[in-house]
C-alpha cells in the first residue's frame, strides 16, 4: 500500500524542489529593506512567542482537564479563531483595536494606538498563531495520566510541583511541537498582518511587496530566509518526538 502514499508526497515536493532549481545561486541577494523586514520577524516573532507560551499554557492546561461544562464554551473561544479567515480576522482585529473601535476608542483616548505599530503587529502575531498552540499544548496535557498525578497529590506535592515534575516533562514533546507551530504561525502570519500592521513591515508582507514591485526573481533570496527561520524549529521538535516515541 506504500506506493499509494507517492502521489501525495510527491505533489507537496513539487515546490520545493522547484524553488530550488530555480533559484539564482549566482547571484543571491536581498532587496532594498530586507534587512530591516528580517530583523522585525524575528525580534516581534520572538516576542510574540513568548506571549503565547505565557497566555496559552494555562488555557491549554485547563481545557485537558476541566470536565466542567463551561470547558465546551472555552473551547469554543479557541477554536472560532483558528477557523476564521486570517483576512476575516485582520478586519475584526481593526474592527475591535483600531482608532474607531470600540478598544481602540479607549486608547486613543489615554494617547495610545494599536494599528500599523510593532504593538499592533505582535498582537496580529499573537492572534494568528495562539489558537494552535493551545490546541496542540491541550492535546500534550492530555496524554498525560490521571493516575500519575493523582499519585503525585498522594505523595504530598502541590499541584504547582505536580504540574512542573510530572506534567510538564511528560508533555514536553507535544508542547515542543505546540511552540515550533506557533513559531511557524507567527512568523508566517500575513492576512492579519496585512490588514491590522502593514507596518512594520516583517518578511511575508516584504515578499508580497517586492513580489508586486519587481516580479518573482526578486523574492527567492528573502523566500530561503523565510525557510531557514522558520523551519528549523519544527523540523528539530519532530526529531526530539521520533526519538522519544522509539525510546
């Protein structure tokens, strides 16, 4: 049944193996500004992933292991933005934080804003990648076994001590794949982006723009820059859980 799997596989290599062979080895270079859209993805990015890890951690926690029926109505909150449209979620991101919404009103009032600034744009990040980091961290906390921790409380640890010894090591290879998506989803993030923060500008909305400006051959050195921030994470995390999982 193994070759069953080949049109799949060779239809998602197409791209990549074409990117290679048609990229200009002799004469790579970035375009004007590069640069600065590099060092916005991986500054913000960085910032905006420690914000999901903080933020996500605890809602990913609770929705393993509440059998509360509110759980459903969290859920529910975490899901409607990982399904929404990342240009449907931009617009409602200005809906809700730009100068005439309803937040945002109250900002500009205390002299702050939230659109086109670094602020909006890690927010963009935050709100583009967070839904998956939750919902991968959720699915790592509940393979951990009730019966561990109960053994635990029954040793006299404290749910903090319980939590940090016992779940967190036998999570830790679906929470490393939580944060190497949520990394690939922040930094990758271009519809949100493009509606609430068009600046800063940060490496997908520089490829869009040297894309419409001076073609395709323009964008094939920022386009391996792309992959080389972005992928190394995942492809490490899905290493560590092989590894683990064969152990």
């Amino acid at each position: 049944m193994g070759w069953l799997s080949l049109p799949a596989i060779l239809l998602l290599s197409i791209p990549f193996l074409t990117l290679v062979s048609v990229t200009p080895w002799h004469h790579l270079q970035l375009a004007w500004g590069d640069n600065g859209s590099i060092l916005t993805s991986m500054t913000l990015g960085l910032l905006a992933l420690g914000i999901i890890i903080v933020i996500g951690t605890p809602a990913a926690w609770w929705l393993s292991r509440s059998r509360e029926r509110k759980r459903l109505l969290g859920e529910l909150l975490v899901m409607i933005p990982l399904l929404t449209p990342p240009l449907a979620m931009g617009i409602l991101l200005v809906s809700a934080f730009g100068p005439y919404g309803v937040i945002g009103h109250w900002l500009t009032v205390l002299g702050m804003t939230l659109v086109n600034n670094p602020a909006a744009f890690v927010l963009a990040q935050v709100y583009g990648a967070l839904p998956y980091f939750i919902v991968v961290a959720r699915s790592a906390f509940a393979t951990v076994p009730d019966t561990i921790l109960e053994a635990g409380h029954t040793l006299g640890g404290s749910d903090w001590a319980c939590f940090r010894r016992l779940t967190l090591p036998l999570a830790l290879p679906g929470l490393a794949s939580a944060v190497s998506l949520a990394w690939v989803r922040a930094v990758g993030e271009f519809g949100i982006v493009m509606i609430f923060a068009y600046f800063p500008q940060g490496i997908p909305v520089k490829l869009y723009i040297n894309l419409q400006n001076d073609g395709v051959d323009a964008v094939y050195t920022l386009l391996w820059v792309l992959l080389i921030v972005t992928l190394p994470l995942p492809i490490a995390c899905y290493i560590l859980s092989k590894k683990t999982a064969n152990e």
